[in-house]
C-alpha cells in the first residue's frame, strides 16, 4: 500500500511562477526517494507541500491514505513527519540534548523521559560527548547529526530531506548518509531525500527527477 | 543539575530560562524598566497609605473614635456646629469623652493664608514642655507645626500677626500627621474670637468606652445624630476616605501606578514583540516540530511572566526602599509618618504582575499565532 500518493499536484506563485506542474507519484512504506533535480527544479517545494508547509494550487497529497489538508497540522508533524532542513534550523543557544528534546515536548510530558530518549539518540550518531554543548559550537555535520536526531525522535512514519548535505563538507556528507542509511534499514522507515548529490541518491531504491516542476523519470 | 530536573517536570521552566537568559541585556532592560516603573508607582501608593494611616494612628492615639460634625458638607473643614453640643454629647451612655475643634483659614501677618486649629483649654495637644513641666496655651499664644513654620519662615520667639491680632509663637507642635505639620494651634476661644464665630466649632471629636459592641456602637452614633438634624457622625477611617486631601493623595498614587503599569505594559510588549519577531524563524521550527499554535503561544506567554514577576519582585523592593527614602525626606520637612506596607499594596503588586504579563503578552502572541510552518524553511 502506497504511503504517499500525489495526484495532479501543480504550485503556481503569484499566478505566474510554476514551480509544480501537475506532479503525481506514489511512494510505498519503507521505501527510499532520491528527488534530484537543479535548482529551482521544484524539488523543495514538493517536500513543503508533502510535509503541509504549503498547500497546493491544485491536487491531492494523501500520506497513509488520509489527504494532508484534513490532518490536524501538529498531530501530523508530530507523528507522521520527520523533516531535515539544510540550513539544519537549530535553536542556537540551546544545547544539542535540548534540540532533541524540542521534538519531543508535545509527545512525551517527561521531562526526564525526553532527557533520556534525547541523550540516547544522540549518542547513537556519536555525539555522545557534545550532548550539552550549544549547537552555535557544533561544527556543521553535528549540527546536522542534531538535527537528523531531532527529526527522527519521533520515529515518523515519513521522513523528508531537503538537501541535507547541501551545507556539509565531504567527509561530514559521507557519515551522515551512512546515519541516515543505517537508521532507514534498521526501522524500515520511508525516506524522500531532495538533493542534487548523487551520493545522497546512491543510499535510495529510487530516484525521480524533476525538471522545470515537471517529472520527467 | 537533576534536582531542577525533578521540580521542572515538565521542562517548561527551564526552556524558558534557556530562551531568556540567550539574549541577557534585552532580559535585564525589560525587567529594570519594568521594575523601576512598577516601584515608582509603589512609592507613591506606599507613601500615601502610609501618611493616611498614621494620620489614622494619629487620631487613635488621641482615642477618637469618631467625628461630629455638620451634615451634608462635601467639604469638612467648612462644617460649623454649635460647641453646646458637646455637652450633650457627653451625657449619652457610652461616650467617654467629647473635645470640640475649630479649623479656618486666618491672614498671617497681612500676607498670606494659614490653616489654624483651634482647641478648649486642657486640651493636651495645646500644651508645651518647659523645664520639665507641661505648660497649657495661655490667650495670645500659638504653636506652630514645623512645615508651616518653614514655609512661612517662623520660629519660636517670633510674635505674628493673624487677622490683625497678635500672638506669640511659644514652641513647635510635634505633628504626628502631614495634616497637622502646616498648621498652627491656638486655644479654641482665641480663635473664635478672631474669626468671629462664638461658640461656633468645625468638629466635636468623640471617644468612646472600648467594650462596646460593633451593633450598640452603631445605635450610639444614631443617637449622637438625633440630637439634631444639622448633626453627621462619621467614623476616622470614614472622614479621610472622604477627605479632600487624603484623597487626592491617594488618588495620586493610584493613577501614577496605573500609569506606570500601563508604561509597564508598554515595555514588555515592545520588547516581546521585537523578541517574537526576531525568533520567528526559531518559533516557526517548533510549529514544524508539531508544536500548536497554544503550546507556542504559551512558552511567548510564560516568558513574559517570568520577566514580569522578576521584575515585579525587583519592582516591589525598588518600591519599598523608595518608600522609606520618601518618608525619610517627608520626616526632614516635619511630616511624621510611620511607613507601613499593607497587604492591599502587596496585592496590588501581584494583581498588576498577572495584569501586565497578560496584557503585555497579547501582541507578542497575536504575533506568535500568525507564524506559519513554511516560515521555517524561508531562510
């Protein structure tokens, strides 16, 4: 059964800029997604509108068979969604543990709990020793392993990429895919990774390409 | 840390001191401008309690329990009754004892106004000390409080002239209220005298026997007042809530921490807002992380509080210290006053806190509502 089904889905900007057109795909549970395409191609803005960022100009996004548009927005993000931003989108002045934990507040009453789950799952990235240590601090790929941890605390059902290497170094790109490989086999979770790296591609089953808002394979 | 971890059980408390404590200098300005506005606004409501409730000690201390005087005066000092209606007031069970008073305005020395109280003779309060031994007011004698003796320039010695008579200042009155500093004291017959009015008084001052009932003591006052119509009993608290000065002392105070609560009002929410906009983006994540709009509007309304209480705290001592400095300086020009913090001012301080975190919270949070989840992602 398909996880994700979009149907004739299209994003015009201000009646002129067409950034979808008439975009439909269906991706399976446990399946994982490499959206490729340059800049500008549409792919950041197909991740919003799966993810209920945006809403489309026109068509359906249904993820476990329920349209997006019908779903309570903060259930959705807080069960359904997991989203890796490039620009990593931490609270600076915080420290890595308290990121993590952010993801955490609206499901997990706990303080401690959500201390616990937090520490755990960053000591699985390796960052075990900068658990309190500001994420302004980190260097770009633990900022990112953060940030990876915060999106997947949840354990979603989906999780969404936005060119997640697209502000790492080589070395720090190649240990957060092998993270992020690990973490999708392992929970047999649903990837869909924007990216224009084809290294990122090589760790999904499938790859689709847009062009111009358009998929062309 | 895991002791703060146990009492923040829900984390809330500690991601709003991480949230505050980020941007320090902004968290101190908010709280000090906060804080010296509500303090200000506390001394004046702390200072006008204060100099109304010793002038209330002032009149239990003299044991006057209540007041006679004319009815239907909207100002006091112009009630004129006749002094025969002390005696009469005597005789009624459960009076102890009766003193009549004149006040008016006199002419001192051709020049300008001066308030003046008049008391019988074997009155205490007209009284002095010399060598030891208590010496009452002769005729053509006056004491003077010390604020009008400043203002007008006098000491003891000195021979003044009021309403073309002579009189000689025979000694400071130690004024235990502002009223009574900027006064000065003759005997009751000379001040009839000079101002025409025999047997003419502004009020009859009436203690009464400690063991009565509250029932029985209000039967009495309508007894006193069925002596006759022209009559009105009023209690001591009754006379200076209705009292011109009194009132607009106390007025002051309020309308200033009114006002500066609004100031208050003003700071936090400018800087919240300036807060919330700056953090938008930070705000927006939490939307993306499944946080509600309420839970985000929450952690905006609670940060606010914790300046607004931090603030109010520091508010309140600002308050009492400047209370005290007030008095202090009230005390160096004569006006004795004790100062006392009542549990209506504390109140007033914690009703202003809530009042001002609420208020000042609103605009921050319509701004907060209207962050939107793409928002994050805008960079």
């Amino acid at each position: 059964m398909a996880l994700l089904e979009l149907q004739n889905i299209s994003r015009v900007y201000g009646g002129v800029i067409r950034a979808l057109d008439d975009v439909s795909l269906s991706i399976t549970a446990g399946e994982t997604v490499a959206l490729l395409g340059a800049s500008g191609s549409g792919k950041s803005t197909l991740l919003n509108i799966i993810a209920g960022f945006e809403t489309p100009s026109s068509g359906t996004v249904r993820v476990a068979g329920e349209p997006v548009s019908t779903q309570q927005p903060d259930k959705f993000h807080q069960n359904i969604i997991g989203f890796l931003f490039q620009q990593f989108n931490l609270l600076d002045h915080l420290s890595a543990v308290r990121n993590v934990e952010l993801a955490l507040f609206p499901t997990c009453r706990k303080a401690q709990q959500r201390y616990l789950n937090s520490c755990k799952l960053l000591k699985e990235v390796g960052l075990g020793d900068r658990l309190h240590s500001r994420a302004a601090l980190l260097s770009g790929g633990e900022r990112q392993r953060v940030a990876f941890c915060r999106s997947i605390a949840n354990q979603p059902q989906l999780l969404l990429a936005d060119e997640p290497t697209g502000n790492l170094d080589k070395a720090s790109s190649k240990k957060l895919l092998s993270i992020v490989a690990n973490y999708m086999s392992s929970h047999q979770g649903t990837l869909i990774v924007a990216t224009h790296d084809d290294e990122v591609a090589k760790i999904c089953q499938r790859s689709i390409r847009l062009e111009d808002g358009r998929v062309v394979e | 840390m895991s002791w703060f971890r146990q009492v923040d059980q829900y984390g809330l408390v500690s991601l709003i001191i991480d949230s505050i404590s980020c941007r320090p200098l902004r968290a101190l300005i908010a709280v000090l401008s906060i804080a010296v506005a509500m303090g200000g606004g506390m001394t004046m409501v702390g200072v006008s309690e204060s100099l109304e409730a010793t002038v209330q000690q002032g009149y239990a201390s003299r044991q006057v329990d209540l007041m006679l005087m004319q009815a239907n005066k909207s100002n006091p000092m112009t009630s004129r009754i006749s002094e025969t209606f002390v005696d009469q007031v005597r005789k009624i069970d459960g009076v102890q004892g009766a003193q009549a008073a004149l006040i008016d305005s006199l002419l001192l020395d051709n020049d300008s106004g001066i308030l003046v109280y008049g008391w019988p003779p074997g009155y205490q309060e007209i009284s002095y000390r010399q060598g030891g031994e208590v010496i009452e007011l002769q005729q053509g004698q006056v004491l003077i409080g010390r604020t009008a003796a400043s203002l007008h320039d006098l000491t003891p010695g000195k021979t003044i002239e009021l309403n073309l008579g002579d009189f000689e200042i025979i000694d400071f009155f130690e004024a235990n209220s502002f009223f009574e500093s900027g006064v000065l004291f003759m005997r009751l017959d000379d001040l009839q005298q000079l101002t025409s009015a025999r047997e003419t008084v502004t009020f009859i001052f009436i203690n009464l026997d400690q063991d009565l009932t509250e029932s029985s003591r209000w039967q009495l006052m309508e007894e006193i007042e069925a002596i006759n119509p022209i009559l009105k009993v009023v209690t001591t608290e009754e006379f200076l809530q209705k009292n011109q000065l009194t009132a607009s002392v106390r007025g002051l105070g309020r309308i200033i921490l009114v006002a500066n609560a609004l100031l208050s009002i003003l700071i936090i929410s400018t800087i919240m807002v300036l807060t919330v906009s700056e953090r938008r983006q930070e705000l927006a994540v939490l939307r993306a992380m499944g946080w509600s709009a309420t839970r985000v509007s929450m952690l905006v309304l609670l940060e606010t509080a914790v300046l607004a209480t931090v603030a109010a705290l520091i508010g309140g001592l600002i308050g009492l210290v400047g209370m005290k400095a007030s008095l202090i300086y009230v005390q160096t020009l004569g006006v004795y006053s004790q100062s006392i913090v009542t549990l209506q001012q504390i109140m007033w301080l914690g009703i202003s806190t809530v009042v001002i975190a609420t208020i000042g919270a609103a605009l921050p949070i319509y701004f907060t509502l209207n962050i939107t989840t793409s928002e994050a992602l805008r960079k």
